[in-house]
C-alpha cells in the first residue's frame, strides 16, 4: 500500500524537477526584466507621466506573465504601478495587427515577446522605426534581426545580447552599465 502511495508522488517529483528548472529561468529573466527597467529612463514618462504605471506587455506566454506577476506581490516598481497586458499573439486570423492592439504596443514601457513567431518580431519591428519602448526577448537572433535586448542561455547562465543601434534609434536611454555588461550585436539588416 505504501508502495502505490510513493510511486505517484515519485513520478510528480520528477516532472515537478524540470518545472522548477523552467521555473527558475524565468525568475532570472524576470530579475534582468525588472533591472533593465531600472536602467531605463523614457521620454513619454517626462513631467505629469512622470508616475504612470509601468506598462509591460508580454507576448505569447502568459505563463511567464503570471511569472512577471508574482514578482511584483505589490504590484509595483520602483513606487510605480505595473500594469501588466498579456497578449497571445499580435497578429489576428486575417495577419493583420488590429488597431487595439496597436494601441496597447505603443502605450508600452516594455514588450517581451517570449514565442519563437517571427511575425511578431517583425510586426513590433515596424509599428515605430522610432519607438518609445524597451524591446526585450528570448528568441534566438533576436538582437541580431532588429530587436533590442535578447535574452539566452550561455551554458549554465542566462546572459543578454543588446543592439545598441536599435537602442540609440529608440526614444528611451538604457544605461551604459547594461549595455557594457550585454554582448554587444550589429543588426544584420
């Protein structure tokens, strides 16, 4: 009888092991999130916006939004709200970006795009060739292809890449101390 109690339990364990893995990544990504935040300074937060909540969008995961969540019991940030929008994907069933969507990309302080959908990449890519917002995500080549900041495994670390051409056309200044510690990338456009 033991034996049919442990043996479940057991099993839940193993899976649970690569969950805490997975769980753990994300508290880190959440950590570089909530940092490149601080580093960051906006020109759209300049006198009366100066105390708006912190718009994060996160696209295509909304586990790791509820990740986001949970990092901010409160729900704030450097005595900031955090307003946190959790969008899908960007793109309707007709591959276009509806305007409502539109509005809740360009309202952002940051977008985490966390799918691996290129259409995404590229549609946040083009709203603003000037944009008021910090553009981080975890898809491979990402800083490469035009992004800001991308977050990847280096062996048994995560780590960041930063474009820093795509930052400088930004309306935003990330601080020189997260671009010194990211691995410098040219766009390849």
């Amino acid at each position: 009888m033991m034996l049919m109690v442990v043996m479940p339990w057991l099993s839940a364990h193993v899976v649970s092991a690569q969950e805490r893995s997975n769980k753990q990544i994300d508290q880190i990504k959440v950590a570089y999130l909530a940092n490149f935040i601080r580093f960051t300074q906006w020109e759209k937060d300049q006198g009366e916006k100066a105390n708006q909540p912190w718009i994060i969008t996160i696209v295509g995961d909304s586990d790791f939004s509820k990740e986001v969540r949970g990092a901010f019991p409160n729900g704030k940030f450097l005595d900031r709200a955090i307003e946190l929008q959790d969008l899908p994907t960007l793109l309707n069933h007709d591959k276009n970006l509806d305007q409502n969507t539109r509005d809740k990309l360009l309202a952002s302080h940051v977008i985490y795009v966390r799918n691996k959908n290129l259409e995404d990449h590229r549609t946040i890519l083009a709203i603003n060739h000037s944009p008021d917002f910090l553009y981080i995500s975890d898809m491979p080549g990402m800083a490469k292809a035009g992004g800001m900041i991308e977050l990847y495994n280096l062996r048994t670390r995560i780590t960041f890449k930063v474009n820093p051409r795509a930052i400088s056309n930004a309306r935003i200044r990330v601080s020189s101390k997260v671009l010194r510690l990211g691995i410098s990338v040219s766009s390849s456009n």
